[in-house]
C-alpha cells in the first residue's frame, strides 16, 4: 500500500517531492473509508471462517487477512476495497450490493502483493517467524479461490448469472494478465537491455490491469452499458499505473535503506536514469546499483545520480499524464453523486511534485 512521504524536495539526496497521503483527510473524509474496510474486512473474515479446509490452513488465512485489515482501518485508503464499492455507487447509488465484489477484489489483491513480498524476499514480520512455504499457499489461495468464492454469494443477491460469468471471467484473465507483467518484472532485472518503452508496459500490465479490474467490477454488478464500463475501466488502469509509479518513487526514496535497491530492482526512475545518463554516469550508476544490493552506504549516491538524471520529476510528469487520462475517462463514465465525488477526490490526492511545482500536481 502507498503510504505518506516525508520530507520536501532539495532536503537532501533522500528526500523527493512529497506524496500526499492520508495525512491530507480530515476525520469526516476517512469515516466512510473505515465504514468500507469494517464491511469488506468483515466479509472476507466471515468467508473465511465458513471455509471447508483444515483449521491450520484457515488459521494462517485468517491471521494474515485480519492483520492486513488491521493495518487498513489504519490507513484505509486500499483500493481494492474503496474503488469497487464507489464505482458501484456511482452508477447505481448504493454501495452494499458490491460488498461482495469488493472482497473479492481485496482478496485477489492481498493474494498478488504477498506473492510480490515472496519473489522480492520482503515478506512482513508476522511471515518471518513462519515456514515461509505456507505464505506461498496463502498467496495461491486468496489469488485463485476467494475472489470465485466470494463472487458466488452474489447469487443470494439475485444476480443473474451471465453477469456471475462475465466478472469470474474478469477476475480469471486479471489474474493471466498480473502474472504475465509479475513475469515481465523478472525479465526485466538486466539493466543492459532494459527500456522505459518496456517498463512503462510491465506497469501497465501488472499494475494497471489490476487497477482496471476494480473499476470494471463495480461498474459490471451495476450496469449492462457496456460503454461506462469500459470508460471505468480505463479510468482504473490509469490509476493503477499512477499508483505504481508513486510506489516506485516512494520505494527509494521512502527510507534511509531502500529495499527495491537492496533487491535490485529496476523500478521506472532507475530505468529513466540508465536511459538519460551518458556513458561515464551511466556506468557510475550501474557500479553504485550493484554495490547498494551490498550495502545501503551506497544508497545515497543512487539517489544523488538519480536527481541529477531528472527522474522523479520525469516520473511525476508520466503521473500527471496517466492522471489526467483518468480524469477524461471518468469524466466519460458520468459518475453520479457523492461517489462520484469522491472518485474524482481520489485523483487530486496523487501526485509526486507538491502543488505549486506543476500543472494541477
């Protein structure tokens, strides 16, 4: 989950511009995110609990679950919870029918980002006290079979079941595409080879195809116009590329110790550098990327050359740009009421360059 940048730009080599994060929302504007993560939380625990498996494996199911539902009343801005439920209302007025919708997009959610942590070799605390075997089980279980099981109650709702198909066919191929960018992400650890062309489409096809899922299957429960879900669709890719891109930033510069540079990876400011850099500079950054997978004494330097190649304000003018797309295709959907007020205050939330250093930033 994106979380609140500390620091300014020009504080020194390890502070970017800001990201505004939940610290901008006064107690009125998080009561209803909170009142979306008590009934999507809930859902999923009590889900879980009818589950007909062996209670160890439910255990570690539901520990992991209720823990990362007690980080998000914390922070409760997931959007996998708060995307489908607004998008839903949006079009249709009422939120509770997508409850189901949304856990299943939370679920296929906490399912992706804990097989992110296991091939990143980041897994929380509460997994490194574990056989760390059974996060790869919990990662399988919330990705293939919770969101189906959870879409399955829709039924007692009296949902039709060509729109049951149409959204276990959305999450099925959500599922293919995430895979197939988790896949790209892998390849793309050759620093000699890699492009912005490439990396822009990794992120668009594992962050942005998420992204797109949350919005089409609120849109999908709630209306047959094909057209506004598609322009919802499009608005949700969108954001799931803003968002990534945030965390790309925030992952170098988040910390003192950066673990995507401990890790290696060629998060998109990296690749922006290695693009823009001459050949001296370029070969400078590739030493200091190989030596901060040693040590984090190394980690500044990155930063430094990173600030001289341009590449957070790079980043955050494609930010900008993926922002604004969304704004159009949103604007396309013709959201209605409140939520649709509140998608719209979604995006004036993200941004990496602060207010007065860019156009609507």
């Amino acid at each position: 989950m994106s979380k609140p940048m500390a620091g300014g730009a020009g504080e020194s080599t390890r502070s970017p511009p800001s990201v505004p994060g939940n610290g901008g929302e006064s107690r009125a504007d998080l009561a209803p995110m909170r009142g979306r993560v008590e009934r999507v939380f809930g859902f999923l625990d009590e889900l879980i609990r009818a589950l007909p498996v062996p209670a160890g494996h439910k255990g570690l199911l539901q520990s992991h679950v209720r823990t990362i539902g007690e980080e998000t009343r914390a922070f409760p801005r997931m959007s996998a919870v708060q995307v489908p439920l607004l998008v839903h209302a949006a079009v249709s007025g009422e939120e509770r029918p997508a409850v189901p919708v949304a856990a299943a997009c939370t679920a296929l959610y906490l399912g992706v980002d804990l097989q992110d942590s296991i091939l990143d070799h980041e897994l929380p605390p509460p997994w490194q006290d574990r056989d760390q075997a059974g996060a790869g089980l919990i990662a399988a279980t919330l990705l293939g079979s919770l969101p189906q099981i959870s879409i399955a109650r829709l039924r007692q709702q009296g949902a039709p079941p060509a729109r049951l198909w149409a959204l276990a066919r959305q999450f099925a191929d959500t599922v293919l595409a995430v895979m197939a960018g988790q896949h790209d992400d892998l390849l793309l650890q050759d620093l000699e080879s890699v492009s912005l062309e490439d990396s822009r489409a990794m992120i668009e096809r594992k962050s942005g195809s998420a992204g797109a899922l949350l919005a089409r299957a609120g849109a999908t429960l709630a209306t047959e116009d094909s057209s506004r879900i598609e322009a919802y669709t499009a608005f949700g890719l969108c954001c799931g590329v803003v968002k990534q891109l945030i965390n790309d930033v925030y992952g170098i510069w988040g910390e003192a110790s950066s673990q995507d540079l401990s890790n290696g990876r060629p998060t998109f400011p990296i690749v922006h550098a290695l693009t823009v850099l001459d050949g001296e500079r370029r070969g400078r950054l590739r030493e200091l990327l190989a030596g901060a997978r040693e040590s984090a004494e190394h980690h500044d330097e990155v930063r430094a050359l990173l600030a001289e190649a341009g590449s957070v304000c790079y980043t955050a003018s494609i930010v900008w740009l993926y922002r604004e797309q969304a704004r159009k295709h949103l604007a396309a959907a013709s959201p209605r009421g409140p939520a649709g007020r509140e998608l719209e205050m979604l995006l004036d939330r993200v941004s990496i360059l602060p207010q007065s250093e860019g156009a609507r930033t």
